[in-house]
C-alpha cells in the first residue's frame, strides 16, 4: 500500500513538471514551423503585413486604436507608422492600443489636410483599394490654400467731406515656412500724398 502511495506521489508530480513545462513552451517562440502558420485571412489585412514576434510567421499587423502587445508568437504588433503604447507601470506583459507615431498634421498630394500622417496612410490604402492613386505626404502642416477674406469691408454711408476708413482682412499664407518671415507693407496713396505701415513676421 505504502508502494502505491509512493508511486502515486511520483506520478502527480511527474504531471505538474509536464503541466508548467508547457505552459512555459506556449508563451516561447520555439522552432519556426511556416507550414504551421495560420493563413491570412482572403480579404487582405486593411494595414498591411509584418512578420509575428517570433520572426516566423506573416499576419496581419494592428490598426489604430487595435489592442498589441502581449507575449510570444500571439503578441499583436502594431503597423507602419504606429506604436504600441501601454499604461504607466504596466509595461511588461499587458496589451497596449496602437497609436500614431506623430500627432502633427500633414498635407496629402491629394491636396487634403489630414490630422496625422496615419489618417493619410488610411486614406492612401483605401484609395489603392478603389484603384485610385497612392496618398502621399506633401508637407507637414496644413496644405496650401487660396487666399480667405476673414473680414470683408462693409458698406459705409457718409457725406461729402468726412474721413472714410475700409479695412479687410485676409489670410492665405499657410502652411507657415521661415520664406514668409519678413516685414509686409500696407500702402495708401491720393492726391495729397501718401501713407505706409509696416508689420513682421517672424519664424
């Protein structure tokens, strides 16, 4: 009976060893198997492709705002452009939402301001998908544009004699570059002569 006890121990423990040691094997890379690796899914992945973080096997990559992070080969990774950002104190083993590297806005060569150079990448695949043109990044900042009047002159009732002022105001000098910097004249002529202003910029 105490022979049984004995090898029962033994047996019980053998299956804790073998329990732990896979758990650990689970959570590891190991051998890469490409056979083994699960295909990707038949509509495509909408932000692209990378390796999983083992190095072994092609899947989809995280969007924006998607969960990542985590350990071994089913650790979500974020795409181009993006990172995985985690809370504070939780850096180790939690998962994280995929973020933007920059949160400055850009200008697409389809003359669009885009919030982040990820709306423009999301903008761009979407296009492609429509057999549109590639989205790229024109310049930092916001686009170019026509002139804007801000404040248009008004309609003015007065009589002969008195002073008349008109004033307007524009803007159109965007995105702001240091070949804008400099001083910018307001210049006022009649018959009894003439008036200047001088305003800066500075970059």
């Amino acid at each position: 009976y105490l022979n049984m006890m004995l090898t029962l121990v033994v047996l019980v423990a053998s299956l804790s060893v073998t329990t732990a040691t896979t758990g650990r094997v689970a959570r590891s890379c190991g051998t890469c198997e490409p056979s083994l690796c699960d295909p990707l899914p038949a509509e495509g992945c909408k932000f692209g492709t990378m390796l999983d973080s083992c190095g072994c096997c092609e899947v989809c990559a995280a969007g924006l705002g998607e969960p990542c992070g985590g350990r071994g080969a089913s650790a979500k990774r974020c795409g181009s452009g993006m990172e995985c950002v985690k809370e504070e104190g939780e850096q180790k083993n939690k998962f994280g939402i995929c973020v933007c590297k920059s949160d400055y806005e850009v200008c697409g060569t389809d003359g669009v301001t885009y919030k982040t150079g990820c709306d423009l990448k999301d903008a761009s695949m979407q296009a492609v998908s429509e057999d549109q043109p590639e989205i790229k990044v024109a310049n930092k900042g916001k686009c170019a544009q026509a002139p804007i009047i801000v404040t248009p002159p008004k309609e003015i009732y007065n009589v002969t004699g008195s002073q008349v002022f008109l004033s307007c105001e524009a803007i159109g000098i965007s995105p702001l570059t240091e070949a804008e910097a400099g001083e910018y004249e307001c210049h006022a002529v009649n018959s009894k002569g003439e008036a200047s202003a001088v305003g800066s910029i500075n970059v």
